[in-house]
C-alpha cells in the first residue's frame, strides 16, 4: 500500500511552504499533485503546523514510520519544488528496487520513492536516480517567495469583527495576505461604533462575523460596518457570515409571529452588502430572501473526513437525523461513510424544547453519528442519544455545525450518552463550555473560508472547495 510524506525541514522550509502559488500556496499544490496519483492511499505531512484536509500531520517521519505497514513505498516530497507533478512521482513508485529519487541537471532534489520496509534508514540506500527530462526543476528559494505575490488578491482586504477575530487571523494566514485594520468602538450609551484603519476605496471587501450570543449587538456590528465599507467606495463587499442568527424565524409557525430571517436579509442589502457566505443554514429556502449572489457551504464533507480518520468500523456505523427536517444533511453524510440512515420522530411542545418520540430505522448495536445543524440548548440531541441509548445503540457521536451551547448545555452534555460532540468554530466555543466538558471537539472551517475568498477572487466554481475532502 503505497502512502506520501511531505516533509519540512525547519522554520525557513515552513515559511517557504506558505508562498503563494496557483491560488494557494506550495504545500498546497504539492498535496494536489499527490492526490493526482491513484495509488495513494494517505497523505502525511511532517513538519508543518496547521491542519489541512484529508492530510495527516505528524511530528517526525519516524512517527509515521510506526504506523505503515511493510508493504508498497512511500514518496518522501519536499513541496519546493512546484514543477514536479503527479506524473512525476509516479515514475518513482513505478522504478523498481529499494528505492529512487528524482534528478535533474545532474542536482538530487528532496523528493524520493522508498520502500516501506526500507523506510526506516531510507538515509543511508543507494538510490536509482530517475530522470525527469525536457523539464527544468529548482527549488523555492526566499527570493523566489518575496518576487511572488498571488495578483487575484492584490486589491482584497479581509476584515474580522469581534466574534469571529481568531478566524480571520487563521484565513489570512492560509491566504497569506495581512487581515484589515477595523476597529470597533462602544459609547456610553451603549452605541456601535466601526472605523476602519485603512483606505478600502476600489478594494474587494470581505468581512467576517458571526451573529451569534450577543445577536443584536453582533448583528448591529456588522451592518454598522457593511455601511462604512460602502460609504468608503468599496468596490465588492462580501458578507461572510459563519452563523447567520435568527434563520431559524424562516416562517410564520403560528399566526401574528414575524419573518426575521428576511428582515436580516433586507437590512445587510440596505447596509451595502453585494454577497453573503454563510454556513448550513437553518433552511436553505433562506437563500430566496436575498437578492444578490448567496453562497450557502456546508460543513458535512469536513465532518465527514474527520469520521473518516476515526478508524470507526463503518461497517456497524448509522447515520443519525435528529428529526424529518434533517434528513437530507444526515443522507449526505451517509453518503460520504458509506452507512445507512436513521431518523428520529420528534416533536417540539414548545421553543427549546425537544421530545423524541421513535426511531425509523436500526440502530441496535450499532455506533451512531447524529447530524444537526444547530445545538442551542441541546435538548434535541439529548433526548436522541436517550432514545438511541434504549433502542441498543452502543456509542454515540453527535456533529454539529454550529455549537451555541446556551443555558448550560455543556453541562448536560457531558452528564448525557453522548460519547463526543464535533462542532465547528463558526461560534469560537467559550472557554466556560469547553471548561464544563470533555466531549467537545472543534474543527476549523478556516481553510474552507480561505479556499472559498480565493474562488470567488479568481472566478472559479465555489463547489470546488468540497474536493478538498475526498
């Protein structure tokens, strides 16, 4: 079973990995080169900080070592090298003998094919160098990083307000781009204040935040600076928002009850916004609120990958909705695991208050993945791990995009079935939630973010982003 290394040697390789290339970076385009290759069946990287999807990072090459079975080879790639491709490392999985490398104007660059039971003292074989003719291939170098600027961003700016602040850092980061200068300000009376630090006249705009717990005050926040943005001559703004508050009044349930989610919509229109991003919505009819270009991403392909490098038997896995209005989130997820469904009948006697009645499908000795968009109170989920619990479920999982976690839900949560709780930080989880449990784990979407600025910076299908997980 044939497996890919790359490897960073030291601080300079890591900040020579993040140079821009192609709409990414190096390490990026390294790690598309390798998913190229059919063979291939898990990609490492060694020496790099960051999670990037459906690549496993580890510390050493001898701690990936420990875990690869003697059979097949493994590519040892350094990703400074962006003119070798997925053609050409499969020439050196297909070069018989212990091992090879790749050369070139008679120079060994750091890219090798070694056999798994060799790997250990890989150092020390004598390699069949393999020539890559009629191509010229050097290595990255601090110059080469400093003369290399993504154009596609020479006029974004990307903005974070007070709720989603530690996310901005990690897209522009990603991105390698400096985040935008806004500072918020509060009167004494309460009043909302936006400045930004820097000139955004003719720039493409997108700014981050989340209308979450305070909701009104996050909310104001945001138009208040959607307006500056547009009284400043911006030139595109992009509305990114992780969690969109009030979707859940998507409707009148009863009669005399308001439409908030298109009051929200109409309000970001008049602010000055000309796009919103925003993630699993509550229901994605929502979109028809707007009448500009809504991109509605869905967590669901990460959460998968993440189930994926579980090592769950797959076999005895049930997908889980908490309720009918779920279903098509759950049958996507199954569809990624390759597991069959369930579906819980629930009702609501009142707001935050959830029973679940009976199960459709089954889930008897079987390990089950609830999936939801929201948990508020985590009543519903509760109550689907209780019922999950009596109809012989063994472990319980539960994923959410969106963790609120109101009204001590993390205490609950962690006194329930539920074995463990994978959100993601569209809401940066408080540290009293993560204090109060030990079953909540958060995944970033800080990567898809700075995917999705990149395609719709340079014009390409935003569906793209999702290929990043198989």
């Amino acid at each position: 079973m044939n497996n890919a290394i790359i490897f960073i040697k030291d601080e300079r390789e890591k900040k020579l990995s993040n140079a821009p290339y192609l709409g990414g970076n190096l390490l990026l385009h390294a790690v598309n080169e390798l998913r190229k290759i059919e063979d291939i069946d898990k990609i490492y990287v060694v020496g790099y900080d960051s999670e990037i999807p459906g690549v496993i990072r580890k510390d050493t090459i001898m701690d990936v070592v420990r875990e690869l079975s003697p059979e097949g080879k493994t590519l040892l790639v350094s990703p400074l090298y962006p003119e070798i491709n997925g053609d050409d490392y499969q020439k050196l999985l297909n070069k018989e003998g212990d091992g090879a490398v790749i050369t070139c104007e008679n120079e060994v660059c750091d890219s090798f094919a070694v056999r798994n039971d060799k790997l250990s003292d890989f150092e020390s074989i004598e390699y069949v160098p393999v020539e890559i003719k009629h191509k010229k291939v050097r290595r990255y170098t601090e110059e080469d990083a400093q003369n290399l600027k993504e154009s596609s961003l020479d006029d974004v700016v990307v903005f974070g307000l007070s709720a989603s602040k530690e996310i901005v850092e990690e897209v522009c980061n990603y991105l390698n781009i400096t985040p935008g200068k806004a500072d918020v300000k509060h009167f004494a009376d309460g009043e909302t204040l936006v400045e930004l630090g820097e000139s955004v006249r003719g720039k493409r705009c997108y700014v981050i935040q989340s209308t979450c717990k305070p909701v009104n005050e996050n909310l104001m926040e945001l138009l208040i600076c959607l307006d500056a943005m547009r009284r400043s001559s911006a030139a595109e703004i992009t509305c990114i928002i992780p969690y969109f508050g009030y979707a859940r009044q998507d409707r009148k349930a009863m009669p005399r009850q308001p439409i908030t989610a298109r009051l929200v919509a109409d309000m970001l229109e008049a602010a000055g916004a000309n796009r919103v991003v925003t993630f699993d919505l509550h229901a994605a009819q929502i979109q028809g609120f707007f009448s500009f270009p809504v991109d509605d991403l869905t967590t669901v392909p990460m959460m998968g990958e993440y189930f994926k490098r579980k090592n769950l038997d797959l076999n005895d896995v049930v997908v889980v909705s908490p309720d009918h209005g779920g279903v098509k989130r759950a049958r996507n997820m199954a569809e990624i695991l390759g597991c069959p469904i369930a579906i819980i009948d629930k009702r609501r006697p009142q707001a935050n208050v959830a029973e679940a009645c009976n199960i459709i499908g089954d889930v008897e000795n079987k390990d089950t993945v609830i999936v939801d968009d929201i948990c508020d109170t985590g009543g519903s989920l509760i109550a689907a791990s209780n019922i999950l619990k009596e109809k012989g479920a063994r472990d319980i999982y539960v994923c959410v995009s969106h963790g609120l976690f109101s009204n001590n839900a993390a205490i609950r949560i962690q006194d329930s079935p539920i074995k463990e709780v994978v959100v993601t930080n569209t809401i940066i989880p408080r540290d009293d939630d993560l204090k109060n449990t030990n079953k909540i784990t958060t995944l970033s979407i800080g990567w898809m973010l700075s995917k999705l600025i990149l395609a719709v910076s340079c014009h390409t299908p935003v569906s793209e982003v999702y290929a990043l997980y198989k």
